[in-house]
C-alpha cells in the first residue's frame, strides 16, 4: 500500500483517500475476537483496513500517526465495547473521526458491542464509572490550566459518544450467540460495498507490479494542492510505458473525493465531439448531451464545470487541439479541481492554455518490477519456475522495462519448453513481436518526413554519438535536424545524456523492421544499411540499388578470400545513386 502524507488542507477535495476503512477499538475487549476477525474479513476482500498494532507503545508520534490514518479512511468503524471509554486514547480517536465525518465521502458505522447504545449516549452505567475515574483525575490535578485544558477534554469526548451514539449503527448484545460472524458478514458483504461502490473504479491491469510506487510523487503533489486551486498535472513517456494504467491507477486512488468526475480514454483515437459528450454526459449525468460540433462544446464544459470541483483525466493526448476542445483553460474548472493529462509528446504540454502546475516523466520499469511483471504473466506466479530464471533475465533484459513488452512476451512464453524459450529469443531478433511494434509504431506514423528519416538515420547510425555533430552532418541533408532532434526527444523516440544520442533497444528494433519489412530478405533494397553481415553482403555481391540511402561498415573494410586471392569490397553498387555523396550516408570508420 503506498502511503503519503495527507493534505494540509481543511477540504477532503484536495486529500486522497490511503485507507477504505480505520478500526477503533478496545484491544483489551475485542482485538483477538471481534475486532481482529473484522479486520481479517475486510483484508480477504480486498479493503485497505487500518489497525493499530498490538501493544503499541503510546506517544505523540503514534497519535499523529493515527490522527493521520483517521484522516486519509473514508469509513471509520467505532467498535464500542465496556472498556472503550476508559481509554483516553480510544476517546481521543473518537473525537477526531467525528471532527472528519462531516467531509465529503466520509461514513461513520458504530458498533455496539456487548454495551447499550443509550448508556454511550449518556454516559451512564457501563460507562460511568469510567468517566468517574477520568473526573477524578482532574481534580487530583493540580495545575490550574492543565486541569482546564482536561476538562474541556473530557467536554469533547462526552459530546463525540453522545453524537457517534445517535447515528445509525449495529447492536450486538452479549446474548446474540452466533450472531458475530453473521455480522461480520454484513458488514464486509453489503455496508462496505455500498459506501464504496466498486462499480466507479477503472479496470486496472491484471498485475499492476510496481504501479503504486510509480505514482506516489504524484498522489502525494495531488494531496499537497491547494482546496482553492485548480491543480493541472502532466504524464508523458513512450507508448507502452503504462501511461493509461497509472492515470487509471491515480483515479481509482482519488475519484472518491469528487462528486464530479470523467476518465476519457484514448482521446487521440476519438472524434473530439465524442469526448465532448463524455465529458458532459458524465458530469451532468446526461445521457445524450446535445452537442453538434467542436465549438459548440466548449460553451456547456465552461458553464458546468467552473461551478464544480471535478475530477479530469485526459488520457493520450496526440493534438493540442485536443487539450483546447476539452481543457482549454484554467477558469473552465470550479476551485479544487484536479486535471491530468497523459500523452507521448512533451511539448504538447507546454502548448495548452494552461499552464501546466507539474509535469512527470514516467520512468521505465526497474530490473526487480520488471521479473515480477513478466514472471506473473509467464507462470501465474512472482517469480519464475525453476529452470527459467536466467532465461526470464534475458526477455527481461531484452524488454528494457517496458510494462506493455514484458506483459505481451510473458504471455507467449506460458507453458513453452525452455529449448522454445531460447528459439522464441532467436526469432525476435530478426522477427520483432507484432503486439509489441504495433503500438510503438504509432509514435513514428505520427512523424512528418524529415523526422521519420532523421529517426531511422540515429536509430541505424548515430547511437552514442554527439549530439551537434549528428544535427550538423544531418542538417547538411537538408533535414532540419536541429529542430527535429529536439522534437524526437519531447515523443520520447530518442534521448540526449551529455549530450549523446541514444534510444530504447524496442524503439531501435522498430525502426529495423520499418526498413526491412517490405523486402525482408533483399538488404540491398533497404534504406539504410548497418548491419555488419548484411552490409558485408551486400558490398560484396553488388547487390546494392538506388533504394539504399545510407549504409554503415564500423571497423576496417573486411576482406573476402576467394579461391587463388583476396578481394576488398568496392563502392561501385552505389558510384551513381544520389543519396551516398553525403558525410552520412557512408560510413566507413576505423572504430
């Protein structure tokens, strides 16, 4: 479970929930009974149950603690029992949660165990005596304004039991035999559910591994905005990184909090007067928004969402055009507003209206989450079988941390030998996996002309080189790459590290099967030549045509050793093709 700090703030519209239910009980009475099989039932369902520990040392730092965990749960179960009200740390606990029920999306459910609901109510007979003792404390006080700062104390905690007594609750009386686990029942199976509808939450991936922790600075940023704000955040990283399931993730964690809320998916694969309508349609819960045209949407979004505090997630963005039909400005949302937006290209953030508050990089997937992501998706299990582990590595290692490559090769490795596992891993070096590239591809489609061909050049040619030096022998191309460079970092197709191109193997092995593909076994057909066999194919058989636009031969020229002599390879296939008189497109080098 990722914790955070909770907001600051009075309002629950900038705090997000971390727990569904908090426990306050007497342990003496009721942890290794009811209490402790209430918490099992909600755990085995699924429900993030806090309890304190047993015999937990008591100081502010554990109350703060506690205070905080009262804060972050939307239910808050009050287990009254006989020795409930002699615990000033019971009734301190009940104080607060009485203060938090009046938030939005609060619920308090008390339960009466084995005490009347009148005798809380009024203080008398079971707990009387409790009260008598905590009484007699502040007259034994002899400090004029600690025992005023006790009585006031004990003021709270009479009207928090005289209030948490008139709400509606379950009685279980000591004679109710049997009756406990039937209880128990109904609370997890029918009171929990219906406070906490599961029918709001988004489908999360099947193995959400390391989700959580990928977007705690996130959660925790959300938390911290301020109630009177409208708070704006960005996601953007390569496709198949796991934008969509963290903005998932990140509504499921705080949707709670808004009355007022809409998850649009996949908005670049959408009409935008489809997402119009959604959006409309599930603030206004209309069910056909009268809605015509882009303009005429914008009018109804303004109007009804700058009265409200909602929730937005605006998920792969590809147009700013987009963002402005939908978000177009900070004053189109009521105060408390959180609006997040995921997409591939970073500068499109920087193109809305407005502004960004924050902006995220989602990063890859660590060696650790990586083996358990595939190894759930490859064995059902954390952990591969034995005898895979090192064949696990190798697919792990060849996904470089890409959640949708580790989910869709696990997925064709279940129940393969491993002589198939070690086959499979041949073929993808030549064969990339088509659910893999598909996706990846739809970055590069989205490319204009001279930014496809500066991609390919640094994907075949340019890895580890100099940035500026790479921009200068291209811009010589007349491909504008000084520019273009810039625009393939901000869609994460390529990477600048001290000023070194680079890029993801997957992104490389695409860029690979975009030139190949359409004569797969004819390297002498393709664009650009850079690999060594292939290169040495082609340079030695002449087989090179005028489709060939660059070609790269590291190390000195190989000889090829005929019958009676050595031949070195010749440059004649190309002496008339227009596109090697470049720099670039000939790469001979001593490295």
């Amino acid at each position: 479970m990722v914790t955070h700090e909770a907001s600051s703030s009075s309002s629950s519209k900038s705090k997000l929930w971390n727990y569904d239910v908090f426990l306050s009980f007497s342990g003496v009475d009721t942890r290794s009974g009811f209490t402790g099989h209430l918490h099992a039932a909600l755990t085995d369902r699924g429900y993030q149950a806090y309890i304190d520990e047993d015999d937990l040392e008591r100081g502010e730092e554990i109350k703060e603690e506690l205070f905080r965990a009262i804060k972050e749960a939307r239910i808050s179960i009050i287990v009254f029992s006989k020795s409930y009200a002699d615990s000033s740390w019971c009734l301190d606990e009940l104080v607060k949660i009485m203060e938090c029920r009046y938030k939005p999306g609060r619920h308090v459910l008390p339960i009466f165990y084995h005490v009347d609901p009148s005798h809380v109510r009024k203080q008398n007979e079971d707990l009387a005596q409790a009260f008598q003792k905590h009484e007699e404390g502040i007259r034994e006080e002899k400090d004029d304004k600690e025992r005023e700062t006790r009585q006031e104390r004990v003021k709270q905690w009479r009207k928090a039991l005289t209030e948490a007594a008139n709400l509606s609750g379950q009685h279980l009386q000591i004679t109710d035999k049997g009756r406990e686990a039937k209880l128990i029942r109904e609370i997890v199976d029918k009171i929990i559910p219906n406070w906490l509808p599961i029918a709001e939450e988004l489908q999360m991936a099947k193995h959400p591994v390391g989700i959580y922790t990928r977007i705690q600075d996130i959660i925790t940023y959300l938390s911290n905005a301020g109630s009177d704000v409208v708070c704006m955040v960005g996601i953007w990283g390569m496709g198949g990184l796991g934008k969509t399931t963290a903005a998932k993730a990140i509504y499921n964690k705080i949707h709670h909090e808004f009355q007022f809320k809409s998850f649009l998916d996949n908005v670049s694969e959408k009409d935008l007067v489809v997402s119009q309508k959604k959006l409309v349609s599930d603030i206004l819960k209309q069910t056909k928004p009268e809605i015509t045209s882009v303009d005429e949407g914008i009018s109804p979004i303004k109007n009804h969402l700058q009265r409200r505090s909602v929730l937005v997630i605006i998920d792969n963005v590809d147009r700013v055009e987009q963002l402005n039909a939908i978000a177009g400005n900070r004053d189109w949302f009521g105060p408390g507003s959180r609006i997040i937006i995921t997409t591939q290209d970073e500068r499109l953030l920087k193109q809305v209206n407005m502004k960004m508050d924050k902006t995220y990089p989602l990063k890859e997937m660590n060696d650790e989450e990586a083996l358990k992501l595939f190894s759930w998706h490859a064995f059902g299990n954390s952990w591969p079988k034995e005898g895979y582990l090192e064949l696990s590595k190798e697919v792990v290692s060849y996904c470089g941390g890409l959640p949708l490559a580790l989910e869709v090769l696990g997925g064709s490795m279940i129940e393969r030998t491993p002589t198939e596992w070690k086959n499979q891993l041949e073929k993808l070096k030549k064969f990339p996996e088509e659910g893999i590239m598909k996706p990846l591809r739809v970055s590069f489609e989205r490319l204009d002309p001279a930014q496809k061909d500066i991609f390919l050049d640094i994907s075949c040619f340019f890895i580890g080189w100099d940035k500026d030096r790479v921009a200068k022998i291209l811009d010589g191309c007349e491909f504008f790459a000084t520019v273009g460079i810039s625009d393939l970092r901000e869609r994460c197709l390529v990477t600048v590290e001290h000023n070194r191109l680079n890029m993801h193997d997957l992104l490389r092995e695409m860029a690979k099967l975009i030139i190949s593909e359409k004569f797969p076994r004819h390297p002498g057909k393709w664009s650009r030549l850079w690999n060594h066999q292939e290169v040495t194919k082609v340079l030695g058989d002449n087989s090179g045509t005028e489709e060939v636009e660059g070609l790269a031969l590291y190390g000195p020229p190989p000889r090829v050793q005929s019958s009676n002599k050595s031949s070195c390879f010749s440059t004649e296939a190309f002496a008339n093709n227009p596109f090697l008189t470049h720099e670039y497109n000939l790469l001979l080098t001593g490295n």
